[in-house]
C-alpha cells in the first residue's frame, strides 16, 4: 500500500469517526428494535378509547378538553433512535470526508469508501422518508441493511 501521500493523522481520524459511527448505528438499531417492539401494544391501546359523544364549533357548552400525557415510553425511546441515526448519519459523513482529505482524492476510490458512502446515502434516504412516526418501524429494517 503507497501511504506516501496519505496524512495518516485524517486517516486516523477517519478510522475513529467510522468507528463511533457504526457504533451510534448499533446503539440506534437497538433503540428503534425496543420502539419496533412496543408499537404494536401501543396501537392496540389506543384503538380500545373511543369517545361517545362530540361537541360541535357553535355549541353552547364547552367540550372537554383532556390533558395530553407524556408520550409513552416506547415513542421516547424511538424519538431517541432516531436521533442517535441522525448522529451516526454525520459521523458517517464526517468519515467520508476526512478520508478524501486525507487520501487527496475523492472518497469513492476503493470498496471500503464506496461502501460508507453508499449507506450514507441509503440513511439519508431513510431520514427523509420515514420521518413520521407511523412509518419509524421500518427504521429498524433500514439500520439493519448498513
């Protein structure tokens, strides 16, 4: 391997910030699997409450108004996991950069590079599709491809 052009303080840097990356990715997946886990008791839930009566715009008596809770644990959680992706998605990118500074050339030389920035783009993806929170299960199924 030629290192004579490759600033191997980027490169280590580089190294660490895939490193904590893949870890943040695992921490996420683990997150969203506790999230995947819980939904489907959290969705049964809420279809047993169904109000009997309503109150329209121009009634004369005042409707009742419920204190909405705090948000279950399990959506906490996911809200949790998705931020942890969002952290592993920049380490990610912060990778990738460091290595084309590093190597003096663009990121996507070798397999190893081509492949960070391949689930980079497929996280990025993710982040933009699946950003409701009906859709947040199938960020397991995402984190679990990278």
């Amino acid at each position: 391997m030629n290192t004579l052009h490759v600033n191997i303080g980027l490169a280590r840097y580089s190294d660490w910030a895939f490193t904590s990356a893949v870890v943040a990715l695992v921490v996420a997946l683990l997150l969203l699997a506790f999230e995947l886990a819980y939904a489907g008791a959290r969705r049964a839930d809420s279809r047993e409450r169904v109000l009997a009566g309503s109150v329209a715009a121009d009634s004369s008596t005042p409707g009742v108004v419920e204190e909405a809770g705090q948000r279950p644990l399990d959506e906490r959680v996911g809200r949790a996991g998705l931020a942890v992706t969002y952290l592993g998605i920049g380490l990610l990118l912060a990778c990738i950069v460091l290595r084309g500074l590093a190597t003096m050339r663009v990121p996507w030389g070798n397999m190893y590079e081509f492949i960070n920035l391949t689930c980079m783009c497929g996280l990025i993806a993710g982040a933009i599709v699946l950003r409701r929170p009906q859709y947040r299960p199938l960020w397991f199924s995402c984190c679990c491809r990278c």
